[in-house]
C-alpha cells in the first residue's frame, strides 16, 4: 500500500490518533479506581449514599 509523498503525515496522524485515544481510556480506568476507592473510604467511615438511603425506605 503505498501512500506517496504524505506517508509520513498519515501514519504519524493515525499514530497520534490511537495514542490519543490510549491515552483517554488509561484516564478514565484509573479515574473510575481512584473514584471507587473514594467510595469505599467513605461509606467505612459511615457516609453512605442517598440513592442506597431512597432504596431502604421503599424496597
């Protein structure tokens, strides 16, 4: 496949598209870990949350 003279320009596009793209799920994986750790540490000191709260009046 050849793709002429703007080889470069693609392949290098299409390079920085995909590490853009890794990039954005590395994020959001240790973003959504950070968050449920949050989580966890709150509702061990008792904080709970008002959807649970809702849930247990009306089951």
């Amino acid at each position: 496949m050849a793709f002429g003279p703007y080889a470069i320009f693609i392949v290098g596009a299409y390079g920085a598209a995909a590490a853009i793209v890794a990039g954005l799920i590395a994020w959001i994986v240790l973003d959504r870990r950070h968050l449920i750790r949050l989580i966890n540490e709150l509702e061990a000191k008792g904080i709970t949350r008002r959807s649970e709260r809702a849930y247990e009046k009306n089951p």
